[in-house]
C-alpha cells in the first residue's frame, strides 16, 4: 500500500522547512505583513447597491504580498491590490466591468520579540480610468500592529489616503481600518473575524462591513494552497452603497523565498 504524504512533508520538499508544521504556515497567513511571499486571489459579493438598491457587485482582487529582508533582520513588505469589478444596475439599467484603482503599499517591520509585529509605510492608490475607477491619483500612509499569542493572531491595520492631483476627479480624504483576529488550528484550519471599516471624511460616511471566514491550508501537488469561505454583513454604509449579506471566496498561493 502506498504511503499517504503529510502536509508538513510537502511544506518541506516545496522549500518550506523552515515552518515547523503545516499549522505555522497557516498562522503567518492569517499576518497580512508576514514574511513570506503570498499570492491571494479573493472574490467579493455585494448586493443591494445604488439609489434604488437593485445593483450588484462582484469583485475579483489580486493582492500578491513580497518581501524582502534587510541586513538588519528587519524587512520591507510590499503589497499591491489590483482589483477587477463587474456591476449591474448600481447605475439603474446599466452595467460596468474594469480594472478598479490599484493599491501599492509597503511597509517597513523590524525585528522583535515576544510576538509582537509592527510595519509602518507609504500607500499610493493609482487610477485605472475605466468605468469603474476614481480617476484620481492619491497617497498617504498606512501601520499595521499585531500580536501573536498562542494560537491567536491579533491586530489592526490602518491607512489614510488623500488625492494628490490640483484638480482631482474624485476628492479623497479617506481613513480605513481593519481590526482582525484569528484562531488558527493544529490541523491548519483557521477562523477569523475582521472589519474593513472605511470613513470619508469628504461626505462624512461610513463603509463598515464585519467578516467572518474559515481557511484551510490544503495543497496542490506540491504547492501550498490556503482555501477560504467567509460571510459578511454591512454594518453601514453610504445611502447609495451596499446593504445586507456579502460572500467571499478565497485561495492563496504559497511560494517559498
């Protein structure tokens, strides 16, 4: 009878060694800033949008995170979400599709102790100029801080973005926060709750969506996979924006450095 290999030789024979288990691998994933080069791909559906709040919204995002390390232990993260957006009646008997605008962020994370992990860094929003695009230039700054206890993973990370055009398209003044907190599993599953909690201060609104998913780090062939299904609800939002239940689909691709 063949012999039935572990996710933990997999991790090891795909250059992973350096993750004592499987479960370790799935902990640094549920740490948007951890040091390993991730490929995340994740589906968003909302509903319930636009003046008569008959419009949907899918939304495919492509957030690839790289890091590279310093001399000095510390590293320097990069990440970059590329979104694509397809939306019926949002505009009432219309529809759109398009590259969303592009989100560059880094963040600079020296090495410490006990758990604790910090990054501080530029966030640069570029404009697609598609239907579904701002059409404006922006910048601004973006922190992050977590704590690593146990099983538990738990945070919050932050930004302020602001348009940096003399006449922009769209006027930006907006703060996002993303509190978030994970129990991850000895068999590599992972629960998690967060907010991606955005406040315009230009219309002086809230956009505050709670999720709740659950991953699992399963492989493909020798590549390490994390799988992920979550549910939502909009705490609040614009009059014209999204109302309800939204869905989430997720996979990320694990590369070893």
């Amino acid at each position: 009878m063949r012999k039935s290999v572990g996710l933990s030789a997999i991790l090891s024979m795909a250059g992973f060694s350096a993750y004592a288990s499987d479960s370790d691998l799935a902990q640094q994933l549920a740490n948007p800033i951890a040091a390993i080069i991730s490929v995340p791909l994740q589906f968003n559906y909302d509903e319930n949008i636009g003046v008569d709040d008959k419009g949907s919204r899918t939304t495919m995002n492509f957030q690839p995170v790289v890091p590279f390390s310093l001399d000095s232990g510390a590293n320097i993260i990069t990440r970059t979400i590329i979104p694509y957006i397809w939306q019926d009646d949002v505009i009432p008997g219309t529809s759109q599709n398009g590259f969303g605008d592009i989100s560059l962020n880094a963040w600079y994370s020296p090495a410490t102790k006990n758990g604790l992990t910090w990054g501080v860094g530029p966030t640069v929003l570029v404009p697609t100029d598609t239907d579904v695009s701002g059409g404006t230039w922006g910048a601004g700054v973006t922190g992050i801080v977590l704590k690593v206890q146990g099983p538990w993973t738990y945070g919050a990370l932050s930004s302020h973005t602001w348009d940096v055009e003399s006449d922009p398209e769209t006027e930006i003044s907006r703060t996002f926060l993303q509190p978030f907190l994970a129990l991850t599993t000895k068999n590599a599953w992972t629960f998690s709750v967060n907010s991606e909690s955005t406040y315009d201060w230009k219309e002086s609104e809230w956009s505050i969506p709670i999720n709740a998913a659950v991953s699992k780090l399963a492989p493909v062939g020798k590549v390490p996979v994390q799988w992920q299904a979550g549910v939502g609800c909009w705490a609040a939002s614009p009059d014209d924006g999204p109302e309800g239940w939204r869905l989430r689909l997720a996979a990320t691709i694990v590369i070893p450095r």
